[in-house]
C-alpha cells in the first residue's frame, strides 16, 4: 500500500519505500501520524492495536482503516503477535502500544506493568523469532528517568526508575529492553542475528487527534469546544513540550540510520523540546486559548492528589550531535499547529490536514 511516485515524500534516504513497517499502537495519537508519515513515505504499514479511543481520533477521522492494514489486537496476546509477525514479516517495527496514563496506572497498575512491560518483551520475542526483522524502535517515555527533580535535562545513561506505575513500569521496560540488546541483539553479535533494537524517549507530545482523559491540550479542546472554563489541575508543573511531529521525525531519522548502519545506532535516544519549551502547565493553557481565540483557565489544584513529577526535561544532545536532529517548531508554533487541527478537524479532510502539517514541518 504506497503513495503514486510524483506525490510520496522523499526523506529518510528512501529506506521506507517499499518496505513493510509493522507500528504498534497504530489507533492511537502518536501511532496514527507516524503511520501517516510513514505511509506517505511509501511503506507498506501493519498497524496492530486496540480500538480507538473515541470516534473523533485521529485514527478514526483520518480513515486509517482504509489506508494500511489495520489489525485489532493486544500485544499481552503473544500467539495472536505471533501470527502477524510470521504472515507480514516486517522490516521495521515502531512499538508504541502501551498503557500511557500516570493516573490510569494507579487504578490499572498491574495491567500497566502486563502491558508496559511484558507487551514490550512480546514484541522483542517476536522481532527475535523473524528473520526479516532487522530494525526495532521501542518508543518508552520521559518519564521512564528515576526523577530526582533536578533542573537539568535527564540524558541516555542516567538510572531508570518511577514513583508511579506507569513511570516505573516504563523505566522497568526499558531494562528489558537494555537486557534483550545484550543477550539477543548485541552488536558485537549483528552478524549472527542481524537486528538492530533501540529505545527512545520523548518529552510531553501535543498535536490534533488526542482525546486522551488527563492530558492537558484535550481538557483543553474539550472545555472550550464546551464554552466552559479549562480546569487546570497541576498549574505549576513544568514538562518538555513539543509537537508530536518532532519525535515522529526523530524515531523515522533513527530508523534510517540503525538501518544503514545497524551496530551504530542501537541504544537508546531521547527526543525532547529546546529549553525554552519547557513550561508550566498553566502556560500551555494560556498560550492555546490565545490561539483558539477564546477560553479561560480555572486553577483547581488541591492537596492530596495523585503524585505526579512537578519537574521533568530532557537533554537532547546525543540525538543533536549523533544523529543531526533538532527540534523544528518551538512552544508557540507547536501549540498554533495544534489548534489548527481541533479547529478544522470538523469540516476538513483529516488525513490531508495531517498532511498538509507534515509537509509545513519538513518545509516541503
């Protein structure tokens, strides 16, 4: 399934281009851009994950169904993974499939570890059984950092941990990742098994087509779409915001490069915003209600709510002097992108509108 020739994006040195690109956790926010990134770039894409999580996602709206291969599954379901692997055979696997909520994790937190943890090593179990594999990108968090609140970005070496579920069991994925690497895909060893895995990690993503509960840019869309003030819950909270297209690039530009030289690359990357990305909650909340043109903000933080981290930042040199990536949007355009989409997404064509958006953030 490709893009006519005169119309495709050629970027990434067309490694692409005709291959097959299984993208784990295709139905939702992340996992349905790069499933469009990736199709316009000419892959054939097997997408393989729950349902959507609202009729109005960006899987949904942009008619992903009807573009790729979409195969409803779990990835705890490791028969079922089994079978995909072994009939499509892919070249790339993106694995985004996870329980992403920190406050989802303290009512579900053992089927956030089931899925977090041992749907990543389903995964890795059925890249290592696949001959044709040969590149793994296993998309973890920022939050995946042991966070000691410290005001300088967390880099690729530092410890792993989590006070919550959902951070720890990220951090305990990426020791499994780590572990997997080492005994199974070990570069000193690619001639024998011929794969190469990495992990990457990205800050706060906002972009059109999230409808999560408890992200801060749908509250946001919702309360306005409502004529209702925007209830902000942790106004002080300082995160590493950024566009969801600037991961997306980063993971497709370090897809190329495990690709052309798989010992290399296969570690793991954080993609994360320039410093001045790194806000508040609250300023996030001001700066899209003067993009939307409308909305007020109501604090309604109060003691004795769930924990989460009050600072978090990522430091991005590795991916800048590494493998040449840099952040492309700053705050502001990052946030006037996002609006763009919620205030068209009723009466346009979405998946042109994610399009249209790519191309603006390539420069096309």
């Amino acid at each position: 399934m490709g893009i006519e020739k005169e119309t495709r994006m050629k970027y990434f040195n067309d490694v692409y281009k005709n291959k097959t690109v299984l993208v784990t956790g295709h139905t939702g926010f992340k996992g349905s851009w790069l499933s469009i990134w990736l199709r316009e770039l000419g892959a054939n894409v097997i997408g393989y994950a729950l349902d959507p999580y609202t009729e109005k996602d960006n899987f949904v709206l942009a008619k992903l169904e009807d573009k790729i291969t979409d195969i409803r599954g779990d990835i705890r379901d490791k028969e079922h993974l089994g079978r995909v692997f072994e009939q499509y055979k892919p070249d790339f696997v993106f694995h985004l499939a996870a329980q992403p909520l920190v406050r989802s994790s303290y009512d579900q937190p053992v089927e956030t570890y089931e899925v977090n943890v041992m749907g990543t090593i389903n995964v890795m179990e059925c890249i290592r059984k696949t001959p044709e594999t040969k590149v793994g990108i296993m998309i973890t968090t920022d939050k995946c950092y042991e966070n000691k609140e410290q005001i300088w970005g967390y880099r690729e070496n530092e410890a792993f941990g989590g006070y919550d579920p959902y951070s720890s069991s990220k951090g305990a994925a990426e020791i499994a990742i780590n572990s997997w690497r080492n005994s199974f895909f070990n570069p000193k060893d690619y001639e024998k098994h011929k794969k190469s895995i990495a992990s990457v990690r990205a800050g706060n993503v906002i972009g059109g087509g999230d409808w999560s509960l408890d992200r801060i840019i749908p509250d946001c869309i919702r309360a306005l779409e409502k004529d209702e003030a925007i209830s902000i819950r942790n106004p002080k909270a300082i995160r590493p915001w950024e566009h969801v297209l600037e991961p997306l690039s980063g993971y497709l530009l370090l897809g190329q490069k495990m690709y052309e030289e798989p010992s290399k690359y296969c570690e793991g990357w954080n993609f994360g915003p320039n410093l001045d990305s790194i806000v508040p909650v609250w300023e996030i909340g001001e700066k899209l209600i003067k993009y939307y043109g409308s909305g007020r903000l109501e604090d309604k933080s109060k003691k004795g709510e769930l924990h989460e981290a009050k600072l978090l930042a990522l430091d991005i040199t590795k991916a800048r002097f590494n493998l040449g990536w840099k952040p492309r949007w700053d705050i502001d355009k990052a946030i006037e992108k996002t609006v763009e989409w919620y205030k068209e997404y009723s009466n346009e064509n979405v998946y042109k509108l994610c399009v249209k958006q790519i191309k603006e953030f390539i420069g096309e």
